[in-house]
C-alpha cells in the first residue's frame, strides 16, 4: 500500500465532506472542517492512488489536543490508512508541543478501540448516551480515550 498523508487545503472540504457524510455523519459541515486549521487544530488526508480515502481532524488548546473524527472509506480499509494517519497526526501534535491527545469512540466501534489501544491510548471513561441513534434507537455511550504525547524539542 501505498498511502500519502498531507495536510488539507480548502479545496479539499468538498471531498471531506463526502467522506464524512457517506461514513461517518457526526460532524459534516463545511465550517466545523474549515475552522481547525493551525494553531486551532490540524485535518490531514491519506491519499490512495491519487484519491482522498481518508481523513483525520482535530482541534487544539495549549498543550491538548481532541481528535474529532478519523474516517477511511470502507474500501481503503483494512490496509493501515487509519494507522498511517493516526500517527502522522500524533507527529504534527508532538512536534507543535502538544503533550496529550484525547478522544471519544462509539462504544460498539470495536475496530477503532483497537487502533487506539495499539497505539498507546487509555481508557479515561464512559460517556453515557453521548451518539445519537437513527431509527428512534436509545442513543450509544461513547469511550473517553487519552493518551500522552512525547513533545519534540526544536534541537532534539
């Protein structure tokens, strides 16, 4: 496989949206990717075969960071995409200074915990009835997941 991971420019908020509505709809307005670009936050893309099948976004205050969605088509799946901009993103965080990086995962999301947990992150806690359900089903609680960065020093 052979991914690219580069950040997004406004061009690319048609395609993110794309991605973001057809897999995962928690977060699909323009203005919500359009706001988190640096210092506020970071979105980044993994490029497969010259196609945006990915994508990462997060936002940022001082030394944290939350991780607001990481999304990857279903066909680009199963191939270390979401990996690959997992720890691209943990890179840009690490060398801006950010020392601690945060997120919420669906509970039923059993694929993304595994990623996380590989990858370092801890389980903080439980958010009760946090994701709205289609179809009129109860709403899912969501997982609090941390983990702690390594800050690279200019000169390092």
């Amino acid at each position: 496989m052979n991914v690219t991971i580069r950040e997004a420019v406004p061009e690319d908020i048609d395609r993110i949206l794309s991605i973001d509505r057809d897999y995962s709809p928690v977060f699909s307005q323009a203005a919500n990717y359009q706001r988190l670009t640096p210092p506020v936050g970071t979105v980044i893309l993994a490029v497969l075969a010259q196609h945006i099948c990915g994508f990462a976004a997060c936002s940022r205050v001082l030394d944290e960071a939350t991780l607001l969605n990481l999304v990857v088509e279903p066909r680009a799946r199963g191939q270390g995409v979401a990996r690959e901009l997992l720890d691209a993103l943990m890179d840009r965080l690490m060398a801006s200074g950010v020392s601690r990086l945060m997120l919420e995962v669906r509970e039923s999301n059993t694929a993304a915990q595994g990623l996380y947990v590989s990858t370092g992150f801890q389980r903080d806690g439980h958010r009760a009835n946090y994701y709205p359900n289609q179809n009129g089903a109860a709403a899912e609680a969501a997982l609090l997941m941390s983990r702690q960065l390594e800050i690279q020093h200019a000169g390092t």
